[in-house]
C-alpha cells in the first residue's frame, strides 16, 4: 500500500504536473462509487452494486493550460465490516472526499465520524471536502431532503472543509468538487512537509510531464 | 421426471424398456439382469468396484484401448462411414466397449444372453442384435427423426414447470408499488420454482432470494418453527417433500439454511448449493468472524455484517437456479489454448511474480487461462467458485471499472483468516495501454487475479500485473486469449461432425476441470439451458447416488436420449434427439472421448505453474 510516495509534482517547460492520492469515504449506498464513475469515466449506472474491498482508479484534470493534475483515487466500500481497513487508504491521503446522502440525516452523522477519524489520524495537512451527494432526488421531490444545506455547510464552514452538494446522477458539481479540490492542493510546494514524521516524504519529479504516470515507485521503493 | 427410467434399477440396462417406444418392437431377450446376477451384485459390490477401477485406470490415456474389435457392418451402416469406423477401432478407442467388458457383474449378462453371435465385444456390438430385427420401414423411420433435437418435444406436464420458469428471476414489487397488494405479491412469491432461504437459529431472517423480508417474514418464522421442533427432539430435520416441492436444510453452527427446490433436483446436490451460501457467507465473515458475532449475542441480525454481498448471494443462488455445469460437476472450466501457449503464458506469469503472492490467476469470459502457485498449496475448485462467482456472475467488481483490492476469506483455503485480492479487468486490445477497461458486461472480458496474504502489497501486485500485462503483450499472448475468449466454446458438430449429439459434459477427474461445447443453437434459451441442466443434474444424481454404483447410464424419454459414463478418470454426460438409438449415442460418445483425449493438454490445466 505504501510503494508509492505522497504528492509529485514537477515543472519542465512551463509544465505543471503532480499527483495526489484522493481517498473516498462514507456510509454505505450513499454513492461514493457512483461520484468517482461519473468523475472519471463521466458515466452512471442507477441499479449499481456495492463495492466489495476498495477500488482504485485514476483520473487526470488539466486545471489550466500548463497545469495537470493526477488523482489516484480509493474508493472504499463504506459497509461497518471494511472499518478496520480504511486507514490503510486514508493513511497517505493528500486529500479525502466524505460522502453523505442528502435524503439520509444519519449519513451525515457518519461523515461526520469520518471527517473526525481523518483529523485525528491522517496527514495533518490533509484536504477534506464533504459531499451531499442525490441532489436529483431532492429535485425532483423537495419534502425528500433530509439535510438542510444549509446546515450542512455551516458544519463544514466550522470543520474547515470543502463543501458541496452533488449528484451523481446528472453530474451536477461532481467536475467542481474534484476541481475545488485540486485547486486548495500545493501545486508549487510539494514535499516533505506534507508528511508527518515517520511517513515516507513525498517525492519531487522534475522531469517532463510525460511519462510520469508510469514510474510508480517514484523516488522510494521499501 | 424426463421419463429417466429409476437409477436403482442398475446397470443402466433398466432403461431399455423405454426405448423406441413408437413403432413397437419385437420382443427383446431378456435384457435385464436376472436375480442371480442382483444377488451377486449386492453380495459382493466392493470386490466389483474394485476389479473396475484397476481395468479402466488406463484406458483414457489410449494404451489400454487396444481391443481387436472389428467394427462390424450393420454398425457401420448406422450413419457412420465405414472410414469413420475404421479411424474407432484403429485408434484403438473403444472405452465403452472395454468398460463393459470388464464389468462382468453387472452387463456381461446382458450381453451374454444377447442372440448375437458376435463376441461380446462392446457396447455398440450390444445393439447389432436389435439393429438386424428392425424392419426397413423402421430403419428408415428412426433415420428421419434422429434429427429431432433434444426438448423439441415436451411433454404437457413438463411445459408447465418450465413455464413459468421465464419469470424465475423476476424481481417481485416491493410494498412502494401501489399496484400490488400483499396477496397478490405473496402469491407471485409461492410461483417460484426455487427459493433459499438462511435464518439464524434464533429466528432472525439473514437473507431470501426472492421477496422482501418484510413480505415472508411469517414464512420464515414457519420454516424457523418447524426446524428447531426437530432440532429440540435431537433429531435434526434434514428435508422433507410436499407436493411436487422438495424442502432440504443444512444447520451450520448458528444458521440455518433451507432450499426449496420445484426442479427435481436431488437432495445432495441441493444441500452441495446451500454448501456454496454458507461457504460465501464465511468468505465474507470467516468462521471464528460468525463466532464470536453469535456467540457475543445470539439474536444478531447478521444482516448488518453482511451487508452488500446479498448480491453474492444471490447471483450464486441464481446460477444453480439457472444450472451451471460447473457446479454440479464441482470443476472448472478452462480456455482451450495450445499447450505450448499456455506454456509460455504460465513462464510470463511465473517470471513476473511478486515475493507476497500467494495465487496468481488469469481468467477470460470466466474460464480459466493460467494458474500459478506454491508448491504446498493447490486451489480448491469451491473457493474458486466464489471467485468467479464475484468476478463474473455479480456486476459490483466489473462496474468499479478500475483495479480493485478485495478483503475475502477462502474457506477451503483457510476459513480462519482473510487473504487479500487484486483484481484488474483488462481491455485486452493490441493497442490498448494496460489500462482497465470500461465496466462493459462482455462475457470475454480479461480478468488479472493475484492474491496475497499481505494486505499491504496493493501496489506490489499492481506492478506485477503491469509486467505481466506488459509481456503478454510483447509475446501476443494477450491478443491470443482475447481472441479465444471471443470464439468461445467449439460446437459439437466441430468437435465430433455427424455424431448425433447434442450436447455433452466432459470432467477430468484429476484436474477437477471440464469442458462442454457450446449450447448454441439448440440451448441458448433460459428454457431449453434449464432443461438441458434438469436432465443432467438427473443423470448425475442417478451416477452418484449412494450404494448405486452406476458406470454407463443410458436414459431415453419423450424428450431426449441421454448418456452418462463415469470411470476412475473422467465423467462423461451427453445428450440427444429422443430418436437416437443406442448404437448412435455410444459412437458418438466415443468420438468425443477420441478428441478429449487427443486435446487433453489444451482443454486442461494440467498442474499449472508452480513456484
């Protein structure tokens, strides 16, 4: 889990190019699958299984003409019997994102939890955005929310993160929240202090862009 | 059922009665085994096995097949050219006709008492008797209708069951649908054919395949009642029938499971499918995992720890509903590759091994391509069942549409602990990078899966798929298997022209794999692929029921005519137009064994790479 080092990042002809690890978690069934598929292959599936273990995907985002951003995302089945392996995901995350579902108070309470295990054991300069994602059910059919938006927010607001409200199913705000949160992340100072001690630093690729996505190992292979 | 003469009956010569009923026949010599031969049947099985299983030992490999028999004229005439006849015996293959012919107890007689001059020879021999009493006008008869596919004909009591198979899986309205009352959709639930059921042995509903459990919730609580009165009178309940429904319950430790089964299926192989349910439910929990669940508190809901892998569940219980060759003969299927191929596919896999990994697998379109692993531990066909079943039966891993790492216990394997799976699905286009594919539904889709008991070595196992991939590529290794997995399996008609058969099932019993041709064109159907797996899961209950000691089976109803022949080495099933005479299914047997033979090394994994 751990062969490959936290953020790259590297200039070469004007080029910007890093890489972060994203880490998805929540509750079980409140679409954190069904946000990476529509993030990364701009598809949606409604009648959609559970994810079993973790699934790893990767996506690249242009953030402007010179900047290229990686994700390498987890996403994580969110069912209790998975708990004990989540920190093996968020562990070297450079950035998380917290699912609920809008028309479920109790996965707020849930994202909650999570947004409270990542403070407390992840990187400390970790990027958190919470995500309230049905926002088509609501729609559709307002008396359906469970979640004021903006109470939501106003939780978000206080815990530091990013926030959005999502839906999967029309890719309404999916694009903008993988945005947001490449824009907050450190483009231009990637390294060591992004890890805590005792953490593999991340490495510094200054070599041209191309090319990069496969030396996996980056600079450490123990 | 399917009008297969009772398997108790023995020897597999019972079933002639039955046979050509249309036009009647004259009357045949006595082709039954007379009580003297029963009694010394019964008096001394053990000794007829045995001298059994020494004789046949060899004969598969060929170098036992080396019996003088001629083949004899009125054989020939039976649809085959004589050039065909002379390739049989000059290859020496005569398997049923040796089997046979060792098999003193139980057909010698029949053959003995046959009016035929001709030695007792074979199986095929056996028929020459009745072949020269039947009329022209007989002959020419059977020659028409021996094109009638199997189920072409169906008789009234059967199209009734399988009717209302089309609506087997069927979801059935959950309350939010207006339109449905609870009876009506109680009544839809009674409709169908099979169900599974798991409760806890406190009463606590775990899963149903069919109906919410809201709607069955009473029926569970019957079900729960009727098993613990027996469980109470230390005398547990094992299955019972009502109607045309049979009821069989497995208890394991704090769960009950019950299958409920309108197909005629046999008790063992009802109980082999609730095996499966509990297996996936202990690769999902482990065993000391459901332990200590209940023994900390016995009135858990285990819904909750199970929570997502209903859809396990049930696309496990939906492939036996549906009759899978692979799980009623307990063996895997394999991509037919040249061995040389799979050779230099199993090196690549070996070379670019990883130090964690335990397994290593290749699988296309849910056959198996290349296995490798230690040399202390083999693969047990139930846990790769589970495997597969996750893989290709339920859409969650192929709808990720990435790489995925999978926590999962194996139970054969070690069902104290968890291993940990990578799986990567490729695209397997020459051009394609190793990128994953989209989350199509292809059935040829390629499947990478390493498995290792490190649940750190994610990007370990990731750079071995890479090299793996990356060598595959450079040999066309990959676009080899694509394309095999695109062809599928070869017709019968390729495989053994004018052979009059079917359809047919072939298990090597050492490699615990098989191999059937495809079911196109005659059991493409939901139907007609049920009816197919009806009438082999009979023949195989009838061979595997206990003290039946069945080799050579041969069935013939209004449907189909059927075939079963197991030795020491393989199982053998196939299938039929209802016309086709004894003669003609026995050729055509042999013709399939000829080329199981001959494309042994290519239709199975033989020990696969070992490291």
């Amino acid at each position: 889990m751990a062969s490959r080092a936290g953020p790259a990042a590297g200039r070469g002809m004007n080029t910007r190019f890093a890489q972060f690890k994203l880490v998805l978690l929540g509750e079980s069934a409140v679409g954190k699958s069904s946000i990476v598929l529509r993030f990364v292959k701009d598809q949606f599936d409604s009648y959609r299984e559970s994810t079993i273990g973790a699934a790893f995907l990767t996506q690249t985002i242009s953030l402007d003409e010179n900047t290229t951003v990686k994700f390498e995302i987890w996403d994580t089945a969110g069912q209790e019997r998975y708990k004990s392996l989540a920190p093996m995901y968020y562990r070297n995350a450079n950035c998380a994102v917290v699912v609920y579902d809008i028309t479920q108070s109790s996965s707020l309470d849930k994202a909650k939890a999570w947004v409270k295990e990542l403070q407390r054991q992840a990187n400390e300069n970790i990027i958190i955005a919470l995500a309230g994602n049905k926002l088509d059910l609501v729609s559709e059919q307002p008396d359906k929310r469970a979640v004021p938006t903006a109470e939501a927010e106003a939780y978000a607001n206080e815990a530091g993160l990013l926030f959005f409200e999502t839906s999967a199913k029309t890719a309404e705000n999916v694009q903008e929240l993988f945005t947001a949160i490449a824009k907050k992340l450190p483009l231009d100072q990637v390294g060591p202090r992004h890890t805590r001690p005792g953490q593999r630093p991340g490495g510094v690729n200054l070599g041209p862009a191309e090319g990069r996505d496969t030396q996996a190992g980056g600079p450490c292979s123990c | 059922m399917m009008g297969i003469e009772d398997a108790g009956s023995s020897s597999g010569a019972g079933a002639t009665h039955d046979e050509e009923r249309p036009p009647p026949l004259p009357p045949r010599p006595s082709l039954q085994p007379t009580p003297k031969d029963r009694a010394s049947l019964q008096s001394k099985p053990t000794t007829a096995l045995s001298s059994m299983t020494i004789q046949t030992l060899s004969f598969p490999d060929g170098s036992r097949g080396t019996f003088s028999t001629t083949v004899d004229d009125s054989a020939a005439d039976d649809r085959t050219s004589p050039t065909e006849g002379h390739d049989v015996s000059a290859l020496g293959f005569h398997p049923i006709g040796s089997a046979r012919k060792q098999d003193t107890d139980e057909s010698m007689s029949i053959m003995s008492m046959a009016p035929t001059m001709r030695p007792p020879g074979d199986l095929e021999s056996l028929l020459v008797g009745d072949m020269t009493k039947r009329s022209p006008a007989w002959m020419l008869l059977q020659s028409q209708s021996a094109s009638i596919q199997p189920f072409e004909v169906i008789r009234p009591d059967h199209s009734s069951t399988f009717a209302e198979f089309e609506r087997e899986f069927a979801d059935i309205p959950d309350e939010s649908n207006r339109d449905w009352n609870d009876g009506d959709r109680l009544q839809l639930w009674k409709s169908k054919l099979k169900h599974y059921m798991i409760l806890s042995s406190a009463g606590k509903p775990i899963y149903s395949r069919h109906g919410d459990l809201g709607l069955i919730n009473s029926s569970m609580g019957v079900v729960q009642t009727i098993i613990s009165f027996y469980e109470g009178a230390k005398s547990p309940l094992l299955g019972f029938t009502a109607g045309d429904t049979r009821f069989v319950i497995a208890t394991e430790g704090p769960l009950y499971f019950v299958a409920i089964s309108k197909l005629g299926e046999s008790d063992s192989q009802l109980r082999a499918q609730l095996n499966a349910l509990y297996m996936q439910i202990l690769s999902t929990l482990t065993l000391p995992g459901l332990t200590n669940i209940f023994a900390n508190r016995p009135s858990t809901d285990l819904r909750r720890p199970l929570q997502g892998t209903e859809t396990l569940l049930s696309s496990l219980a939906d492939s036996f509903t549906k009759g899978s060759p692979s799980v009623l003969l307990g063996a895997l299927e394999c991509l037919r590759l040249r061995k040389s191929h799979r050779h230099s596919i199993n090196n690549a896999f070996l070379k670019a091994r990883a130090e964690s990994l335990l397994y290593g697998l290749i699988v296309a379109g849910g056959k198996l391509v290349s296995v490798i692993r230690p040399r202390r531990h083999s693969l047990h066909p139930s846990d790769l069942q589970l495997i597969f079943n996750m893989l290709f039966e339920s859409g969650g891993i192929k709808a990720a549409g990435g790489e995925n790492w999978i926590p999962l216990c194996l139970p054969a394997f070690n069902n104290r602990g968890y291993l940990y799976m990578y799986v990567s699905f490729l695209d397997g286009r020459p051009d394609g990078s190793a990128s994953t594919t989209d989350a199509s539904d292809a059935d040829d889709a390629i499947a990478i899966i390493l498995i290792s008991p490190d649940k750190e070595s994610f990007f370990t196992l990731q750079k071995m798929r890479d090299d793996v991939v990356t060598e595959l590529k450079k040999k066309g290794h990959l676009d080899l298997i694509k394309a095999t997995a695109v062809q599928g399996r070869p017709l019968v008609t390729e495989i053994a022209p004018s052979a009059h058969i079917s359809h047919f099932l072939f298990k090597s019993r050492a490699n615990v794999q098989f191999c059937m041709p495809s079911l196109q064109p005659t059991f493409s159907s939901l139907i007609s692929h049920r009816r197919l797996m009806s009438l082999y899961s009979h023949l195989h209950a009838s061979m595997h029921a206990r003290h039946s000691h069945l080799k050579v089976l041969h069935c013939i109803s209004d449907e189909a005519t059927s075939l079963a022949w197991i030795t020491p080495i393989f199982e053998f099933y196939c299938v039929a137009g209802p016309n086709t005479s004894r003669a003609v299914i026995t050729q055509g047997a042999n013709k399939i064994m000829q080329w199981a033979k001959r494309e042994e090394e290519r239709l199975f994994i033989i020990g696969g790479g070992v490291f």
